[in-house]
C-alpha cells in the first residue's frame, strides 16, 4: 500500500512538472532571442560574485588582542556577522527588483517593449540598471575593507595582519573585478549583459552601501568574544 502511494506521489509530481515545464520550452522555442549573450562570461560573472560575497561573508574577524585577554592575534567570526550580511542581502534585492523596474535601464541588443514583454529565452527578460551583479560583488568589497580597516585601526591598535588584509581586501576586489568584467564583455556575435553606464553605477552604489555597512558593523560590534578559543562565537 505504501509503495503503490509513493508511485502515485510520484506520478503526480512528474505530471506536475512536465505540465509546467513543456509550454515554456515550447514558448522559448519559438521566440528566439532578442539578444545573443556569451553563457561563459555570464557564468564566469556569477561565481566571481560568488566567491567575493562568500569570502567576507566567511571570513573570521582577525584582531591583536588587549592585555586584558591573552595576548596576540585572535580570529573570531561572531554570529552578529549574520547582520551586514542580511543588510546586503536585501540591498542586493531591492536593486534587482524594485530599481531595475523604475530606472527601466535596457539591456544591451534589448528594447523596452522586449524587456516588458518578459519572453523566456529572449535575453531580454529583465532591466540591466543598476547591475545587480556588479552591486553585490563590490558591496562585499566595500564590506570586507570597511571591516578590515576598523579591526586594524580600532581593535588592533594599528597592527597589520595580511591574512585579514587578504580575506577582507585582496580576494574580493579581484572577484568584484571580474565579476564586472564579465557583465560588460561584447563580441562580434553576442552583447553584453549589462552596459559600461548600468555597471559603473552598480560598482558606485555597491562600494558605497558595502563600506557604509561594514564600517558601522565593525565599530558596533568588538571582535573580541572573551576567553576561550573558539573560532565561532556569539
């Protein structure tokens, strides 16, 4: 009886599926794209985003600890990291949803009525200003150095950690870079997925917002989590 249920679930559910699934194959099928668009820049833009926001979002704060404690270099990542994240979590959202609807900026090979329109497989199914992409690249860019240098200035007394400087700067400029990078290369034969204007904006907006939150997180918030050695605290 159970095994007889578990195929009727089954059937029902792959029933589901390929009734959703099949008009819009079908639908793409037959609109083709408005704009062609290179898949390995747009993939190569999305993981360079990715590695950007993870690494700050990872990364252990990393301060000289005061006299009062044990001495020396201490890494902490503290639960209230989870805040900044969150904050840019949304910042990120609301650029994609609601200011690309009301700057209604158009993708580069797009035009407002294609983009409003929202064909599936078109390239053109949503507005490209501000980059989204570029936004939360360098926001995580802006968040890490805001961080890093408040840890370094304020809570270690001014002392150097390049693993901090690394973590926090190095890692996520480069992956912002390429992430921005990505978004803007053209070729003969495909667009860009956004253009230099929609990308310079999301760079600007994303450097700004970022610092401004890490900056304010990292002075609310000591890095110290008191005695003890371990590396996840609250």
């Amino acid at each position: 009886m159970r095994a007889r249920r578990s195929l009727v679930l089954a059937g029902a559910l792959i029933g589901t599926v390929l009734g959703v699934c099949a008009p819009r194959e079908a639908h793409a099928q037959a609109i083709p794209p408005s704009a062609e668009r290179d898949e390995n820049w747009g993939t190569a833009s999305t993981i360079s985003m990715l590695i950007g926001v993870g690494t700050v979002s990872l990364m252990p704060r990393i301060y000289y600890n005061d006299p009062e404690a044990t001495v020396g270099w201490k890494a902490r990542w503290h639960i209230s990291q989870l805040a900044p994240i969150m904050t840019l979590t949304a910042a990120t959202l609301f650029v994609d949803i609601p200011l690309h609807n009301l700057f209604e900026g158009t993708r580069p090979g797009c035009t407002v009525e294609e983009t409003e329109s929202g064909f599936n497989g078109s390239n053109c199914e949503s507005y490209g200003m501000l980059s989204t992409h570029s936004f939360a690249a360098w926001g995580a860019f802006g968040a890490g150095t805001g961080i890093f240098i408040i840890d370094t200035l304020v809570h270690s007394d001014a002392e150097f950690h390049p693993g901090s400087f690394i973590g926090n700067v190095v890692v996520p400029l480069g992956a912002a870079v390429m992430a921005s990078v990505g978004r803007g290369i053209s070729g003969s034969d495909f667009d860009a997925y956004e253009d230099p204007a929609q990308i310079g904006v999301g760079v600007a907006a994303g450097v700004i917002t970022g610092f401004l939150t890490g900056l304010a997180y990292s002075l609310l918030q000591d890095p110290n989590c008191g005695y003890g050695n371990h590396l996840v605290c609250w």
